[in-house]
C-alpha cells in the first residue's frame, strides 16, 4: 500500500475526489465501483484493517460459505486500482463546503508501524502487556464489562479456552491480544499495531528492539490532513444493541446467554474456543441452543425497527449446531414471525425440514438460570395453543438488533436521518450519499447493492463538477 | 343494564372489536397487539386464570364476546405492570384488563362469583354509602362473602392484622357503629349520579368522537 498522504495529494488530479467514510464491506464496494469507473477515491477506515463487520463473521447466509473468499477477492481489486488510497485508523473530524467542492479535515492515528512490516509477529513475542482482544465482541466477559464491548470503541474480550479434549474446557475467559498485534489473522493490511498503551514503557522499546526490518516508528504522532472532495460517500455501518438493556433476558448476569455475534465469534476455528460450541459458564458443549428472535427490535422499549437480517442469522446459526453435534445437536428458535423474503424464503424452508430445528411461535417473557446446572430457562407463553412453557436450554443466543455505528449528534457534518438513526435519501444532504447499513439494516447482499448506488451518485457529482439537478431542485 | 346489552349487540352486529375500540378504555390499543405473548408470559398470575391478556386481544378480533365479557382474567389482573413495561407494542394493557371488566359489568355479563368482582362491588358499595372507606365494615362484609362459618375462621386468621391496624389509627373499631364520613353526603351522591348520567349519555351516543 503506498504511504497515505504523498499518495492522497498525488490523487487530486484534474477530476474531483470521491471520499468514502468507513471500510466495511459497503465502503470497500463503493470505493472500488467507484474507481473502477476511472474515478479517484480515498477510502478512510477507522479500524487498523478493513473488511468491517463480515470479518467477525464465521459463515453467510444463504450459501454458508465463508467471507473470507469474497473479502480476498476485494483486496486484489483493491491493489489493482492505482487510482484508488486506503487510509486505516482514519476518521472524518470535519466537513466544510458544498456539493462538488467540499474540504474534509481527516485525522489519522498513530499505527507505530510503518509499511515494512512482513508481519513477521517478533515484535508481539517480545511485548508482555496484554489487553482484552476487541475482535472478539463482548464474548468470555462477564457483567458489566460485556455491555461496554457491544459499542464499536471498547476493549472487548474473548475466552482463552484451549481446545482439548470433549468435555469441560472450563469457563470462557476473556480472549487477550499482545500490545504489539495484528488484529486478527487475515486482517489486511497485512501489518502489526502498537496499542497506544505501551507507548512510553519498557514494551514500547521492546518492540523496536525485536523488529528486524525497522518497521517500528516510536516517533509517528497523530496528524491531520487537509483533503480537497467532491462527494463523500458515508459507509460507517452498524453495532449491536446493546443486549444488558434487554433486562429479563438476563444478559450479563447469566453467563450461558450470548449475542448472535459472539456465536459467530465462538464458531472461529482460530477464535477464543478453537471453534467450539460450548456454555461460557462451565466449558461443556452446548447441543440445545435456543435462538430469541427480535431481541432488542421491534420493540417501542428499545429499537423500533425490524433489523431484517436477524431471522436468517438465527436460521443460518441453527446450522452450527448439526455441524459440530450431528444428530445430537438441537435448535429452538422462538419467533414473532419469520422475516425472510423473496430467494431467502427457500432457505427458510430447508431449515424448516430439518426435524432437529424447532420452531415456537413465542416472543420469550424471561429468562432464569438453574442454580446447580447454570442451564438458561425460557419462560413465556406459546402463541400457537397458548400454552406456558419454562424450557431449558445449554446456551442461549439473543438475534441482536442492528443500530448504526453512528448516531445523533456524532456526525461531523448536517445529515437527515430517520426515527432510528438511519441515514435518509435527502437533497438537504448534498453531495454525501450513504451506503450499507448506515441507510438501514442491511444483509450483505443489500448492503453491496445500496453502495453501488452511492457509488453512482458520486460518480455523478464528479461529472458535473456540483450536484446534478441542484438548480431546478432549488425552484 | 342488560337491556344496555342488547343493545350494543344490536348496534356492533358481530363487530366486536370495534366495539371495544369504542366503549372500553384504552380500546382502540387492541388492534395494536401482534400476539408475541410477553404479557401473558410475564404475568405473575399467568398460571392461574382461564385468559391471559394476548388470549384476549385474539379473542376480541375473534369476536368471541361473550367469552371475552364472562371471562375471569381482567379481574385477577394486579395492576403489576409487568406487563405494560415489556409489551414491545407498548400497549396500555392494564388499563384495558381494567376497562374489561368495568365494561362486563356494565353489561351484565361479567362472572358473578369472581372473587375480585365481589370485593370491587362490595369496595364500591361501602365507598358509596358515605363517600368514605370504613375498613371494618368492608374487612367483615368480605370475610363474610362465602358464608357464615368462612368468615369466623377468616376473621379469626386475619385477626393479628385487624389489631394491627388499630394500634397503628389505620382503623377504628368505633367505625362499625357508624364511622366517618363525607360532609356533604347528599352533594356526594348527587355528584356520583350526574357521573354516571354522564358515562350513559356516552355510551348512549356510541362511538367517540375521533375514535376512527
Ligand atoms: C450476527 C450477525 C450475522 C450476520 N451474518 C450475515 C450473513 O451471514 N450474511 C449476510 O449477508 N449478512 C450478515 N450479517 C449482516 C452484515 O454483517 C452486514 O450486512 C454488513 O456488515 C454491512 O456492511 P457495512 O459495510 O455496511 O457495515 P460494517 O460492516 O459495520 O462496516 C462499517 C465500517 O466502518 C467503520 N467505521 C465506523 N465508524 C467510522 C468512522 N466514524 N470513521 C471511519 N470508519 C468508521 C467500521 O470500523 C467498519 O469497518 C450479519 C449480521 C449480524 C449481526
Ligand atoms: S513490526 Fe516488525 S517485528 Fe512486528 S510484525 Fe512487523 S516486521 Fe515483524
Ligand atoms: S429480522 Fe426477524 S428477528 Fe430480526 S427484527 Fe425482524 S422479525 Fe425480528
Ligand atoms: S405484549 Fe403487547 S404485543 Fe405482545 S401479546 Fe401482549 S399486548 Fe400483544
Ligand atoms: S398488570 Fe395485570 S395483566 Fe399485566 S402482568 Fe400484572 S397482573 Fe398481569
């Protein structure tokens, strides 16, 4: 990767700059749609890699292959497309200006290493400082540290469980990373990371020492870089609510119940449990799980909305159970209704044959814990018969809702956006186009589709030097 | 009253919610219900009588009216609020439970021998009377509600309570011979008969305004 800021100003060329706000998989496509359309577009990413959230994911819907594969592919497009930079640990402080002709302030964070790292890991070896690995969501943390994991900037967590043998493998810890890391093994750039925490003591030195190709810069500091921009595409994405607040569902205070997102953590074979689908509270396998769907959504207490990909998450998850027990692995999922439209429907249907996956029609009223078996028990009422039920269960997961990644007050520029803190096609909002799911909750299939569009938008702005059709909206 | 029921049978002809909508309180919320079953999940009293409040939003749109007005629910509801803090829909379901019942009984058809019901008419008849509550009073009429041998042996349990209750002034014996009362009974019970004037002019003239 060329180094960020040479490479930027070698970028403002005869036709305006595209700027994309936020590397997941939205902001990777619409960078490259964009550039790939001879147009030259900075892409800034708050995190030290990109890829956003489908990195911490095991496995896709509806074809459960792994996004890994897809995620290659864009790294090659993106090396190939000169016209294109890639900023990490940047963010967007400021916008000023109009359509066609805007000034972003972007700030970059101090990596500590340079672009001759060979991720060789010496460095990592020699550093003793450990911190809670923020890759692994709020997995393996108990209590009130798990609801700090659920937003975008903590010091998340997960378990350091070894993969033995079949039985206990012990309560889930939280997964810890060195102060000199990578944050997760197919992270690209492919380069190490200084946690800004060791800057200054005896680890920071250590480091510099361990490094054989002088990629470790003590002295970079935080700078900030002035950048000439037509559009601006916002692709900053989503978090998950935050699940403590969902208070008779215990999260937090019972350990065996988890988010859909640290299920997709605990199924990476280079994860916290090696792959393995256990109960956080003892380490034992965990065969009957039970799925609660709209947890947090649809709900006037917390997200209104419907996060719409949440039903063919907990649909897609029912899979790992038979795929790591077989015939001895059992899903629940409790459901208002199922949400899963046009071509997603026959994946429904695939599911809904399998007579190991149970479905109950059942918006779950509690949840408690069985003092001696630490097992969950769901508690509520059947609304197919209207029977009561306590069922216990080895492990619960919450079908988490999606929120936007950022929200109210935290944009740095004027931008409508709807009840639930999505971002609304609007004239008002000039020549900043949102993509993925900072419009709406969005699967990945709908979140390429929305940046593509956004992609087009900019394209247009840049042709025209201002936005197209601004005149005869002003009438 | 139960010339009121008729009535409205005539008048709604099968379209029960609606009649709901118009005459119970908080009605118009029914609709709003998409069955999740939190509520009745979340009752404490759930497991103990025939409907829960999600079997009665069903049984509303079902037009199952007279099970709907006969049925024993609305009067077990303990006005916990659990269940109106968890609904997702934020649907008033308390007060419909309570709008239920006033409006079985308005119509003739809320279950005689409900517990609940009894200690209301009982709660509302000593009320009336001399616009005060006397306790004592309400405490035997209720001990007394199942017969006469009950009601030693509820009193005689009940007994530390009752002598709590008057070491602390919450209750005085004094008050079965008489006991106090509003100044005004007369402008008391006139300002109740204009109330209920008031509330059968309303349901005489049907839907309210703006309940579309
Ligand atoms: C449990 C779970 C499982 C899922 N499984 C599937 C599945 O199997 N199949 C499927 O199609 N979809 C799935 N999804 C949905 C999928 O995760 C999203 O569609 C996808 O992540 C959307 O990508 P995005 O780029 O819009 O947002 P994100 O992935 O959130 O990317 C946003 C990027 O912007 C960065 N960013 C945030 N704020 C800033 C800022 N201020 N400045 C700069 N950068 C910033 C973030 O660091 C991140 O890299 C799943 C979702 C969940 C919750
Ligand atoms: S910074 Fe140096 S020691 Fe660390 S991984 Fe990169 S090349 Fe290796
Ligand atoms: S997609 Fe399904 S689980 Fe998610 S909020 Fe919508 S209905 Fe609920
Ligand atoms: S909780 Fe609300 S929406 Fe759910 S069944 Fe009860 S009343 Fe209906
Ligand atoms: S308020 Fe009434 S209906 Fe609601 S949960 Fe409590 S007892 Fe049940």
């Amino acid at each position: 990767m060329p180094e960020p800021v040479p490479g930027i100003e070698g970028a403002g060329t005869d036709q305006g700059v595209i700027l994309v706000v936020g590397g997941g998989i939205s902001g990777i496509t619409a960078a490259l749609e964009a550039t790939e359309a001879g147009k030259d577009v900075i892409l800034i990413e708050k995190r030290p890699f990109i890829g956003g959230r489908i990195t911490q994911l095991y496995k896709y819907f509806p074809k459960l292959c792994h996004p890994v594969c897809g995620l290659e592919i864009n790294q090659r497009r993106i090396k190939a497309s000169p016209r294109l930079s890639v900023l990490t640990m940047a963010s967007l402080e400021s916008l000023r200006g109009t359509a066609g002709d805007y000034t972003a302030s972007v700030r970059i964070a101090p990596r500590y290493v340079n672009d001759r790292c060979t991720a060789c890991g010496a460095c990592a070896e020699a550093v003793q400082a450990e911190f809670n690995d923020e890759f692994h969501d709020g997995l393996g943390l108990t209590s009130a540290d798990r609801s700090h994991a659920a937003s975008d900037d903590s010091s998340g967590d997960s378990s350091g469980a070894d993969p033995s043998g079949d039985s206990s493998t012990g309560p889930l810890k939280p997964a810890r990373r060195k102060g000199a890391y990578l944050p997760y093994p197919m992270a690209w750039p492919e380069r190490f990371v200084l946690d800004p925490r060791i800057i200054g003591t005896e680890d920071a030195r250590r480091a510099f020492d361990a490094c054989r190709y002088g990629a470790i810069d003590l002295d970079m500091t935080e700078e900030t870089v002035e950048l000439k921009v037509a559009a601006v595409i916002w692709a900053t994405g989503w978090k998950p609510y935050d699940a403590a607040k969902i208070q008779p569902y215990g999260y937090g205070r019972i350990p065996n119940v988890i988010t859909s997102l640290e299920l997709e953590r605990m199924m990476d074979p280079l994860g916290p449990t090696g792959g393995k689908l256990v109960r956080p509270s003892d380490g034992l396998p965990a065969r009957n799980v039970a799925f609660i769907q709209c947890a947090g959504s649809r709900d006037r207490n917390h997200l209104r909305h419907c996060s719409r990909i949440c039903c063919m998450v907990s649909l897609k998850q029912s899979t790992y159970t038979r795929e790591r027990y077989g015939d001895e692995g059992e899903a629940t999922i409790y459901y208002i209704d199922i949400r899963a439209i046009d071509r997603l429907e026959d994946f429904y249907r695939k599911i809904k044959s399998d007579p190991k996956v149970r479905f109950i029609k059942s918006k779950v009223a509690n949840i408690t814990a069985d003092p001696r078996s630490g097992d969950p028990i769901l508690h509520g009422v059947d609304t197919e018969g209207y029977r009561r039920y306590s069922n216990p269960h080895d492990l619960v997961v919450l079908a988490i809702g999606m929120q936007p990644s950022v929200g109210g007050d935290d944009f740095p520029f004027e931008v409508v956006v709807n009840r639930d803190g999505f971002i609304e096609p609007d004239p008002r909002n000039g020549a900043i186009f949102a993509a993925g799911c900072a419009t709406d909750a969005l699967d990945v299939n709908r979140s390429v589709q929305s940046a593509t569009a956004a992609a087009l938008r900019a394209v247009q702005v840049v042709n025209a030097g201002t936005m197209p059709g601004l005149e005869s909206r002003r009438d | 009253m139960s010339e009121n029921n008729n009535e409205m049978i005539e008048r709604y002809r099968g379209n029960f919610l609606r009649e709901v909508e118009d005459n119970v309180e908080e009605g118009e919320w029914v609709k709003m219900c998409m069955q999740c079953g939190v509520c009745s999940g979340s009752c404490p009293l759930g497991p103990h009588w025939d409907f829960g409040p999600q079997t009665l939003f069903m049984m509303i749109r079902a037009g199952k009216r007279d099970e709907v007005l006969a049925a024993e629910g609305p009067w077990m509801c303990t006005s916990c609020y659990n269940c109106i803090v968890r609904c997702p829909r934020e649907l008033p379901i308390t007060h419909i439970m309570h709008g239920l019942a006033h409006y079985a009984v308005r119509m003739g058809l809320a279950p005689k021998n409900q517990p609940t019901r009894k200690f209301s008419d009982l709660f509302w008849k000593n009320l009336k009377a001399d616009g005060r509550v006397n306790e004592l009073r309400l405490g035997i009429s209720l001990y007394f509600m199942h017969g006469f041998v009950d009601g030693i042996k509820t009193a005689l349990k009940k007994a530390p309570l009752g002598l709590g209750m008057v070491r602390t002034k919450r209750m005085n014996p004094m008050e079965f011979f008489g006991g106090h009362k509003v100044r005004d009974r007369k402008g008391f019970h006139r300002m109740l008969e204009k109330a209920e004037e008031i509330e059968s002019a309303r349901i005489e003239k049907g839907p309210r305004p703006g309940a579309e």
